[in-house]
C-alpha cells in the first residue's frame, strides 16, 4: 500500500512540475473525501480550501484522499498564491 501511495504521490508531482509557465495560475484541483479542494500548482506547489470555500493552512507532508481514492500528500503550503489566484480580478484600487 506504501509503494501504491508513493507511486501515486510521484506521479502527480511529475505530472505538475513538467509544465514551465506561470506559477500563480493553479494547474489542478481535486475534490478531497471530507469536501474541500485542494489545488496544485504548476511547479506542483499545493493550497487547500475547506467545504466552505475559506483557504487553510496544511502542514507539508500531510496524506489527503480525493473523492475517487487517490492519495496524494500535501506539498508546500501555497496558502497567498491561492488567495490570489481566487480573488484575482476582485480587488479595489
């Protein structure tokens, strides 16, 4: 099961840093089982938002769960490059 989950967690970290472009637009996102998001981005950097759609900090390293199985850990904690690439467009000057 530890060489499935590492297997898992390698392929989605690859998947996310084999792109080269801008690193505050998020790459992916995927709905975890307890109903919060987490997004990664494209140097595979990650942020998560609870159910309610407010932005939390996740230790490095933590192990989350999408909602079709997959496990992926936690890796950064992006939390200011989420909240600007949500809110992008919705500041005032």
């Amino acid at each position: 099961m530890l060489t499935k989950f590492a297997a898992t967690t390698a392929a989605v970290l690859i998947a996310t840093t084999a792109f080269s472009a801008d690193p505050s637009k998020v790459d992916k996102s995927y709905e975890l089982k307890d109903g919060s998001t987490v997004y990664i981005f494209k140097d595979g950097k990650m942020a998560m938002e609870n159910k309610a759609g407010q932005i939390v900090s996740m230790k490095d390293g933590h192990a989350m769960e999408t909602k079709d199985g997959q496990k992926i850990m936690m890796k950064g904690n992006e939390i200011w490059r989420l909240d600007n690439a949500l809110h992008k467009g919705h500041q005032t000057n």
